[in-house]
C-alpha cells in the first residue's frame, strides 16, 4: 500500500514532527564535536525546503549514537543544528531537551517556516522502549508527522512509530518525507521490474548478517558476486582451508543451502577464485576493547584454493576483480551492499575500488540503475571519489539491509495510507 507524501499535506501554519536521522560520524577536535560526513543532514534538505516554503512550523527530531538514557554532551544534536542552518542558510532554533515545557514552549513560539530542531531523543531510555507515555509527550509537540529517517525506519521506537500511532489517533495525518520516498522508490519499487541483467554484489563481513538478503535476491537476480570476509564461510562451504581468515564455521550449512538455491534457480553465483591474503603478526599491544592487535604482514596475492593456515583473506585478488567487473560491464541493474575486503587499508583496497570504478563505469556507459546499499559500501564509493557516479546511495545502514530483505519496516508501517 502507498503511503501519503509530504506533498499531499497542507501544512501552511502546522506544527510538523519531522523524524530526521541525524545519526551521523563525529569525531572530538580540540574539546568539540565536529560532524565528519555530512550526507545525512544533506539528503534531508528537500524534505525541509519543501516544509518551509509551505508555511509550516517545522520541530526537527532525532538520535546521535546510543547514549542508553544518559545525557552524555558528545552526544548532543547541538552542533547538528549549527551544520543544518549552515547548509540551510537560515536559523534553526535548537531545544536542550526533547519533551517537556522547553520544548513545547519553542515548538509553540515557531512561526510559519521557521525551524527547531530537538535534543537527542536517545537521552530517554524511553525512545528505544517505545514507551506510550514518552511518544504522548512528543506527540504534544505537533499537529502533523512525517518521516524521513529512513536510516532509523526498521527501529519501532518513539520517534519513529509511537508518535505516528498518537497523532493519526488524533485525526494528524502522517506522511514519508522527500527523502523517505526516494529510498522506499529505489531500494523498493524499482528493483520489482529490473531491467536485465540484474547484478547484485555482496561484501561484508559476515553471512549471518546478509543470508535473508541473499535468500531474498536470488528470487530477483541475474547473478550474484560475493566478497568481504563472508565468502571464507563459502569457501569453508566447498571444503577449502581459510587459515586465519574471518569465517563463520557454524554458518557453512546456510552459505551450502544458498549455493544450492542458486544452482536451482540457475543463478550464476560467484565466489573469488583468488584472494589478497596476509599473515597477521601480534604485536603484542590492545586496543581501547582490550583486544590484542595485529600487524599484517606480507600482503600478496593467493590463487591457491586453500589459503595457508598462518594468514587470512583480506580482499578479493586481481583475476576476481577482474571477472568481476567483466559481469558488472553487462549490467542494466545493480545493487551493490557491502566492501569486497578491508579497503580502510589501502593494501586491500585494490578489490572494493575496482568494483566501485565497474559499478560507475556500467552507469555512465551502460545506463545501468546502480543502487548503492548504504554503509560501508556508500563509504568505499565516496573514497573512491566516485559517490555521484551511481544512480542512488542509501542513507540507511541496517534499515537498507532490512527493507532488501522484503521486511516492512516500522517506521513507514506506522505512516497513514493513501
Ligand atoms: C544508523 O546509523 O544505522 C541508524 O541511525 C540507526 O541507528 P541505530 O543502529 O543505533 O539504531
Ligand atoms: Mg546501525
């Protein structure tokens, strides 16, 4: 079922809730929180524009980090709303506290088209329980709910569900934001008729991270390419060594029974026929988590079936790369969601770079939809420099994840139909 737009609202003189997710990187320079990326807050402009230029009273909300109920300042919204009314170009008032007097006070004092944006919702433990109380006290804030974090949409919290649920029980309409939409379009609607062939590339870490997803694409794809450090769990699966490769041992009967269901469906299933392997060497110190960090020596290739038992796979090598890109060169359709190896080290950076350049290459040549999953797949692209080469990159993480594998995410479910 659709759902109501932002569009289909009058809101000229309404008090809007905008959930916004403002879960962006930040990092502490000289004692103060600098935001390190932020696409995030730039994505949701439109969203925002399209509020102000209706007259509508505009309450920002959302959550930084998980500060577990406590009001820890590094996790503060206050710096967000400085970027936001940067980027914007006007002032966006900021509330010290989510819910209460202060904040119904500054909601109350907005005039059409001016904006606030709220303190952490996360510094309520009663956000991530959903609590109905907590959701009233927000929903008291505003006459109309819209979404548009779609990066926080498969958490059935407060902000994004609970509100919804008290303000449509008041007869508020609630509708998907500008950038909401443009996810729910491409990770959603586009990919039910893909043009052919459809490619879907998965790295990562883990399988039991992606299994549903794979299990989900296989009814829908061409072929899919697999890397990161969940083709060791395959590898294991066909009976080869990985050394100290990360793997899943108790996961190889799920990669088997996706390795069947390819064959069945007659999906062409790719797994690296080489690897850039390394052998790690501990140097005896610990990291912040107390755990023992290794140096990786001795980066080379490894066309082996096996890799040997002193060192791990670390990145896809040169003659995966390259058949990998030769698939992707044929593509009309691509998703692509997650890194083929440790990239963060430019030793192993060689594989996620030269599918980012084939997944580029298809769309500018080829005219090929290439949708990029979120996470760390979007972070790899952007460091390639090859961000606006594709055709959309997902601002959701998990929710990305999540809404490939065909789940209905909470935070749209709660959204009044059409
Ligand atoms: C994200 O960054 O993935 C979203 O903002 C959701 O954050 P969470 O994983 O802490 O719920
Ligand atoms: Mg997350």
């Amino acid at each position: 079922m659709s759902k109501l737009s932002v569009k289909d609202l009058n809101v000229n003189n309404q008090r809007v809730f905008v959930r916004v997710d403002y879960n962006v990187p930040m990092e502490e320079k000289d004692g103060k929180m600098v935001i390190n990326d932020a696409t995030r807050i730039k994505e949701t402009l439109p969203t925002l524009k399209f509020l102000v230029d209706a007259g509508a009273r505009v309450i920002l909300a959302a959550h930084l980090g998980r500060p577990k109920g406590k009001k820890d300042p590094t996790m503060s919204l206050k710096p967000v709303a400085e970027k936001l009314s940067e980027m914007l170009g006007k002032p966006v008032a900021f509330a010290d506290d989510c819910i209460g007097e202060g904040a119904e006070k500054a909601a109350d004092a907005l005039k059409p088209g001016e904006i606030l944006l709220l303190e952490n919702v996360r510094y309520y433990n009663e956000e991530e329980a959903n609590d109905p109380a907590f959701a009233e006290k927000l929903a008291k804030l505003a006459d109309v709910y819209v979404n548009d974090a779609f990066g926080a949409a498969h958490r059935a919290h407060a902000s994004t569900e609970g509100v919804a649920r008290f303000i449509a029980k008041r007869g508020g309409k609630c509708a998907a934001g500008l950038l909401m939409e443009r996810e729910l379009q491409y990770l959603g609607r586009e990919l039910e008729n893909p043009a052919r062939p459809f490619v879907v590339i998965l790295g990562g870490a883990k399988v039991s991270d992606k299994i549903k997803v794979i299990d989900r694409l296989l009814d829908m794809a061409d072929s899919i390419l697999i890397g990161g450090a969940m083709a060791y769990t395959f590898k294991l699966a066909l009976g080869n060594k990985v050394g100290k490769s990360l793997s899943e041992p108790d996961k190889v009967d799920v990669a088997k029974a996706a390795m069947e269901k390819a064959k069945a469906r007659k999906v062409q299933f790719l797994l690296p026929t080489d690897n850039i392997i390394g052998t790690p060497v501990d140097t005896g110190k610990l990291n912040k988590k107390g755990k023992p960090i290794f140096d990786i020596q001795h980066p080379r290739a490894n066309s082996a079936a096996d890799i040997p038992d002193d060192s791990e796979g670390l990145d896809i090598g040169p003659d995966t790369a390259k058949t990998f890109s030769e698939v992707i060169s044929k593509a009309k359709t691509i998703i692509w969601n997650g890194p083929m190896g440790m990239f963060e080290d430019k030793r192993f950076a060689e594989g996620t770079n030269v599918v980012a350049k084939a997944v580029a290459d298809a769309t500018a040549k080829n005219g090929a939809k290439s949708i990029i999953g979120g996470g760390d797949s979007v972070k790899a692209l952007n460091k390639a420099g090859l961000g606006d080469k594709v055709t959309f990159m997902s601002t959701g993480g998990g929710a990305s994840l999540e809404f490939l594998e065909g789940r209905v995410l909470p935070g749209v479910a709660a959204l009044s139909d059409k």
